[in-house]
C-alpha cells in the first residue's frame, strides 16, 4: 500500500506516540487485561490512519478530451444548476462529491489544461455534505482552463473533521488529469463547477472514484 506524501509525518508521529503509550502502560500498571485492550485499541486507530491515507496509483485509461474525470473517492452529493459567486459570477453545473473519513483523499484535477487562477478563503467547518458548506467552510478555488477554452472550477471545501487543506496548483502551470491537485485531511468535499451546456454522467448517491469515474463531458 503505497501512503500519500501528507500522511508521512502523521503517521511516524503517531506511531512513536502509541508505541511510547503503550510502552508505559505495560512497564506501569501490571493488569495485562487493560494493557491488551489498549494495544488491540491503539492498533486500530494507528490501521484506520493507514487506510486514511493511502494513495492508489492510478491512470485513466479513456480519451480525456472535453472529459471531466472525478477528482476524488466518494459520492455525489449535489447535481443541480447553482450560482457561483467567486469566479464567474453566473449559473453553472455544481458536481458535489462527498469523502467519508474512510475514501482515499487525495484530489486530481477533472480535466486537462493550465491553470489560471488559485486561492484559499477562511472560513467556517460545518459538516461538509451541507449546501452551505460550499461557500462558508474553509475552502480553496482552482479554476483551469481545459484545452479546449472552457473554463472548470474545481473547488476543495473542509469539513467538520477537516482542518487543512492542501492545494498544489499553481497558476500558469499546466495540469493533467493523472496528477494530484491536493488532499484534505479528515473528511471534506469536492465541487466541480461546470458550464450549462455541459453533458453530466453522474446522478446523486452515486459513488465516484477518483481518477476513473466519468462524471462530465464539455461540449
């Protein structure tokens, strides 16, 4: 299992911090109940925190032209025409994907092209399959523009658990659709703004995999 770049640091942290615990527990207090408890306890957290961060290798395989690819594990949680008010300033499509605690988090770009535009906005942490958690939670805006001119706005929203998102974009720099764009940690959301011409794939409670899952075709 290959782990994600962010979750390094996490994991060495966590693992010394269970291990000096359980260390402790089994020098200190002679009830060998309560010691194995706690080290069948301490597995299961520190083996939830592998999953949490794994990082598949994956590479789409169809035509990527005028396509849309998933940019994350989860499940649709909105398809339905809204109004973008950091960029556009109009009506488009909102693709909304949903990640669980247990979803890979890493985040691809959904289509090919450059990258002009990146930012992050404060905010607040409400359950990240809210409405409203698209425009008041933490969140960061990545607008590419596909090689065929249209515009997407891919937009990585944190959530209640979520307290850092991580956005590699860079504007001017071109993006392809097997690249990571970032990784939020600890449950969280995707949106995808897409134009009104747009032909979507995907319809609520559907599960999408990122990198794999066709979710859009742009005219």
């Amino acid at each position: 299992m290959r782990i994600h770049r962010e979750g390094t640091g996490i994991l060495i942290t966590s693992l010394l911090v269970l291990l000096t615990v359980n260390a402790v527990s089994w020098y200190f207090i002679p009830y060998e109940p309560f010691n194995v408890a706690l080290s069948g306890m301490s597995l299961f957290i520190y083996m939830l925190m592998v999953n949490f961060f794994r990082s598949p290798k994956r590479h789409f395989e169809g035509d990527v032209e005028n396509m849309v690819i998933a940019p994350a594990d989860g499940r649709i949680v909105v398809v339905e025409k809204v109004f973008e008010p950091d960029h556009f300033k109009d009506e488009r499509i909102m693709v909304s994907i949903f990640m669980s605690p247990m979803n890979v988090h890493a985040n691809w770009y959904p289509v090919e092209g450059t990258v002009t535009r990146v930012e992050h906005k404060n905010g607040r942490f409400h359950k990240a399959w809210l409405p409203k958690a698209s425009t008041e939670n933490e969140r960061s805006l990545v607008v590419i523009r596909a090689n065929n001119g249209t515009e997407v706005l891919v937009r990585q929203v944190a959530g209640a658990m979520a307290r850092r998102i991580v956005t590699y974009a860079e504007v001017g720099e071109e993006c392809f659709i097997d690249d990571h764009m970032g990784f939020i940690k600890f449950g969280s959301r995707v949106d995808v703004y897409l134009p009104l011409d747009a032909e979507v794939y995907v319809d609520l409670e559907e599960r999408t995999v990122g990198n794999e899952t066709v979710i859009a075709k742009l005219k």
